[in-house]
C-alpha cells in the first residue's frame, strides 16, 4: 500500500508539473487528427455576437488556408492577389498578436476564380511548420521552426493545372507527405507530354525524400491522406483519385496495398475514415457529385453504399458516432445511418459552401462562401442551433484547440470560445 500511494504521489506530482497546453489537443493539420474534423471541445458556443470574439484581426492579403496550432502558436498561410507574394504568419493563439511573418516573392499566374495563392493548409508539429505552393514554373515544398527559420526548402518541379495549387501536407511519424498531383488535360484536351504525378514522403527534420510513389495523371486531386489501422496489421495510408481511386499505401514505404476504383471525376475532398469505413467524394463544376463508402479489413475491400444525390464535390463529410454528415457545394445539409446510408435527414441551408463542416461535442459548424456559420445538431433530427455572420466571405475550414475555435475568412482570422482572454484585436 505504502508503495502504491507513492507512485500516486509521484504521478500527481508529474501531472501538476506538466505545462497545461501539454495536454491540450493540437491541430497539426487540414481537418485536425487524422483529417476527421472532429473536436470534443464542449466551451465553443452555438451562436455569439462581435463582443465575444476572444481576438480578431486583419490577415495580409487573401487566402483560403485553414489555421492550425502547436500549443500557443497558430500558423496559417495567405498572400497578395495582385503580385502572389506568399505569407506564412504566425500568431499567439491566446491573444491574436503577430509573432512573425516571412514573405516568399513569387510569380502571378493563372488561377481558378474559387482559388488563392494560399490554398495550402499547414502542417505543424513540436520543431517545425510545414507549407507548400507552385507556380508554373515549380512546386515549392518548405519547412519553418516556430521562429520563423527556414529549416529546408525543395523545389518537386514543374506543376501543371487548370485550377492552380491546393493540396495541403499531413504527417506520419518522423515524415512529411504531400500529394503532388499533376492535371493530364488542358481545357477537357489531353496534353500531348503528360506531367508525372506523385504521392511523396520525406524526412521532417532534413527534407531528404523518403520515398515516392507514381500515381495516375488525370484530373488533379486536392485529397490530403489519412492514416486507417487495420485491426489486423500495420497502419496504411489512405488517399484518393479519379486515376486511382480510393487506395492504400505502406506509409513507411510507398508500396501500394490495395486501390478500387469507384471515381469517375475529380477528387478534391480528403478521405475519412471511421472504423472499418472509408468516405470519399468525386464531382465536378457540372454536377455529378456523389460519396461513396468503402469497407475494408486492410486486404479487401468493397463497395459499402453510394450516395449520388445533393452530395458534395469540395466539402469532406464529417461523422458522429453513428452519423454521417453530407455538407453539399449548394447548401444542401443530410444526415445519415453510416453503417447503411440510410437518410435521416436533407435540409437546403441556403448559401453556397466550399470550406468543410466540423463536428464540435454534439454539434456541427458549416461555413458558408458568402461568411455565414450555420450551428446543426448533431443529431437524426434536423435542428438548426445558431447562424453568426462572419462580415467576410471563407473558404476555410475551422480549427478547434486549446477550447476555442478558430475562423479564417477570405481576409480575416478570429477566435470564439474557451478561456481565452486575450483582447480583441483589430475589432470591426
């Protein structure tokens, strides 16, 4: 007994000394862990007026690049749309203050009308913060520390797409992944040289290329990998493709373990998994737009269901418990059994919405394009819980830390919620 109630002692004594940030949940990446969207946070509000933001402040430039935090630090990318010059800016995520921005000259180019020059999310993690961008010309894939030091830049060479860049990198273990996709058709005509396109990993700490796995040139995709562990196995890397479909790679290797194709357009959300459960999307500026869910034990796989009506082209699901969230580009919300697909519910929100929705406790936050958060239950009945005007267009997605949210609009960044006390910056 006497030695238990020491190490009782010991291990209070440990927990008390540890810093509080220590056991806060970090936002490393597009979509936070995993990419699933997901925070338990129970301090962010349903609705709140201009007076309860904690800070809100006027970023440089434009951009949809989402936020995401190390502890006290928030990074986030954004640019000038006149001369393409990029910035990676960090801020304190307690009090909105500016702890430093570095400028990247760069070269204007063509663009789709929805895009930025700062369409990349970060990647964060304890040593360094992660960006990428192109021009024509090249692909720019780069490592900061938290002070703002270039660690190690590489230039992956030309890029080609209609649509200009807009993937984001993730992380696994001591690497860096980043798709680097490439578009095969010019204006609906295939190119006479096609571009190689390639999922990449390399070292965090040296930038040195780890390994690299040729992927199918067709339309470009902007799906940022998730990590799926087999119950059975060794994790494997989840991504998708019009080429390729939804596949699996070795993520300490690149081998590919298993593909099925199940697009037939552009892939532009990122893959979610749940369980034994894969989600992916494809579409078009046209239509066509369908989700469709993948069941695998890491070896097999199938076709689970389909969902082909009202469904999202750029917007990734998000998912509670035994819930499915559909957020379509239209502003049509639904809800279904995951395990089915069964409909519980469709509902138009109005607006129009490329940033992803985010699940929040029990509640889900839909962005719109024109800066309208829509606050759902998350629940099989509809109930709508809040609308907030943001004063600003977004296509950004939220990132919830520390128990605040954090919004980026097209020019703006902001923090609701939790404790923190910070002032309110830049107020409008």
């Amino acid at each position: 007994m006497l030695r238990l109630a020491c190490w009782a002692t010991l291990l209070a004594t440990w927990f008390w000394m540890q810093p509080a940030t220590a056991f806060a949940q970090e936002w490393t990446r597009f979509r936070g862990p995993n990419g699933t969207g997901e925070s338990e946070s129970a301090t962010i509000p349903a609705t709140w007026t201009p007076e309860d933001y904690n800070w809100k402040i006027k970023l440089p430039g434009v951009g949809n690049s989402s936020p995401v935090l190390w502890e006290n630090k928030l990074f986030i990318m954004s640019a000038d749309p006149e001369t393409a010059t990029r910035y990676v800016l960090c801020y304190d995520a307690d009090t909105g203050k500016e702890l430093w921005k570095r400028e990247f000259v760069s070269t204007p180019h063509h663009l789709h009308t929805m895009s930025s020059y700062a369409s990349c999310t970060p990647a964060v993690d304890a040593q360094r913060v992660y960006v990428a961008w192109s021009t024509p010309a090249s692909v720019t894939f780069m490592a900061l520390n938290h002070k703002g030091e270039t660690v190690w830049e590489k230039d992956l060479g030309t890029w080609f797409s209609q649509h200009g860049f807009g993937t984001s990198p993730m992380l696994f273990e001591d690497m860096v992944i980043l798709s680097n996709s490439q578009e095969g058709k010019d204006g609906g005509k295939m190119l006479e040289k096609l571009p190689l396109s390639y999922l990449m990993a390399f070292d965090c700490r040296t930038g040195e290329e780890r390994w690299k796995t040729l992927r199918r040139t067709d339309n470009v995709t902007y799906s940022v990998p998730a990590i799926f562990q087999p119950k059975d196995g060794p994790p494997q890397l989840i991504n998708t493709s019009t080429g390729s479909g939804m596949y699996s790679l070795n993520p300490r290797t690149g081998e590919e373990l298993w593909s099925t194709v199940v697009f037939d357009k552009r892939t532009v959300s990122s893959p979610l998994v749940k369980g034994d459960l894969i989600f992916g999307s494809t579409g078009s500026g046209g239509g066509g737009s369908y989700v469709t869910a993948v069941r695998t034990d890491g070896k097999q796989t199938e076709v689970a269901y389909k969902i082909d009506t009202q469904a999202p082209y750029v917007p990734t699901v998000v998912a509670y418990e035994d819930i499915l969230f559909l957020l379509s580009d239209a502003g049509i919300a639904a809800c279904f059994d995951i395990n089915t697909g069964k409909l519980h519910w469709r509902k138009r929100l109005g607006g129009n919405f490329q940033g992803s929705p985010v699940r929040v406790a029990d509640k889900f936050y839909c962005v719109s394009t024109e800066g309208e958060v829509v606050v759902l239950a998350a629940n099989k009945t509809f109930s709508e819980l809040g609308r907030v005007t943001l004063g600003d267009g977004s296509r950004s997605t939220p990132a919830i830390a520390r128990g605040s949210m954090y919004l980026r609009t097209f020019s703006n960044l902001m923090s609701i919620g939790g404790k923190s006390k910070g002032p309110l910056v830049g107020k409008q």
